[in-house]
C-alpha cells in the first residue's frame, strides 16, 4: 500500500513544514478577524501591513527551505 502522505526526515525539514503551517494559519479567517482593525501603522492600515509580513514570511521560508535543499544535494 503507497503512503499519500511525505513526511520530513529531518529536524530542519520539520522546522520548515512547522513555519508554513504556521504562515498558513496566520493568513486565515480567526487571526484575520483579529487583526482586521481600522489601525494605521506607518500610515497602512494593519490589514495590508498584517498581509505584506505574511508575504515577505512565505518568501523567507521558500528562501530557507531552497538553501537547505541546495545544501543537502537534493534533486
């Protein structure tokens, strides 16, 4: 019987599949209701600023999986 699921093998491989919960969790609607607020930070309202920290985190994330993949020699 195949397994569907893959899971990590290795502590950082966990830390990653742990930061993209994470991001994944913090983009939807609990923490949203949360933070959808009529607050201005650096003269944006916390929603937009809330979405660029969600953004720049997903690219930091990818940057550091694809560091470590490189470092692994893996295909």
């Amino acid at each position: 019987m195949k397994r569907l699921i893959v899971l990590p093998t290795s502590r950082a491989g966990w830390g990653l599949l742990v930061a993209f919960v994470a991001l994944v969790l913090a983009g939807t609607w609990p923490v949203i209701g949360w933070v959808n607020r009529a607050t201005l930070v650096m003269g944006l309202p916390l929603m937009v600023v809330w979405s660029y920290l969600i953004i720049f985190a997903c690219v930091a994330v990818m940057l550091v999986g694809n560091h470590i993949v490189e470092r692994d020699d893996h295909e």
